[in-house]
C-alpha cells in the first residue's frame, strides 16, 4: 500500500470542504423552500491517504426516509407542507469549519512547497 504525499492529501482535503461548502450553500438557499429536506456531506478516509466524500440528498433525520419516497398519499401531502428542514445555525456552522478546514490544507500545500524549495536551493 503506497500513500500519497502530504500536498496530494491536502489537496483532497480541500476538495472535501468545498465540497461542504457548496451543500451547505444549496441548504441554505432552499431554506425557504417549504418541505425541503437538506443535504449533508459524508467524509471518510482513502486508504491510501487523503478524503473521500459523498452527499446524502434529501434524508429526513427524524423518519430516515428520503425526501419524496412517501409511505401513503397522506405523509406524501404532509411533506409538501411541511417548512424547510435546514438549520440556520448549522449551515452556518458547518460553512465556518469547511473554511477553516480549506485554509489549514491551503496551509499544508505551502509548507511542503516551503520545505521543497529550501531543499532546492541547498543541493541546487
């Protein structure tokens, strides 16, 4: 098993918290949007290094169903009025910690290009 450099996992780690910014932003739109069922973004480590995400679209937390996969004609009415599901607080929460996760990966990329140029210039 090989792994992969530092910067390589960096880079991962960055498409990973775009990734829940731009859910976060499609959440945060539709918060209006009455029976609206928000997104969230699922993290999970490569085995050779690095994240791996996914979007779960549309679950409901409190009856774990899809949005839209309605068990009767009467919860199928009920969710079209229902108000949105998405958490102001939380969009905005989880909208703080992927930037932050985005500039400490940024941050990784150019310590490694930091440490490689110093090693250029002493053997170059």
């Amino acid at each position: 098993m090989s792994r992969i450099s530092a910067s390589a996992a960096a880079v991962t780690g960055m498409l990973a918290a775009q990734r829940r910014l731009e859910v976060s932003a499609g959440n945060v739109a539709n918060v209006s949007t009455p029976g609206f069922v928000p997104s969230r973004v699922i993290s999970s480590e490569q085995r050779e290094g690095g994240v791996q995400t996914r979007v779960e679209r549309g679950m409901s937390e409190d009856t774990g169903r899809a949005s839209g996969s309605a068990d009767s004609a009467t919860d199928a009415a009920l969710d079209e009025l229902a108000v949105s599901g998405t958490d102001l607080g939380t969009e905005f929460v989880s909208q703080i910690t992927s930037q932050r996760a985005f500039e400490a990966n940024l941050a990784v990329i150019r310590t490694e290009a930091e440490m490689l140029g110093s090693l250029v210039r002493r053997n170059g």
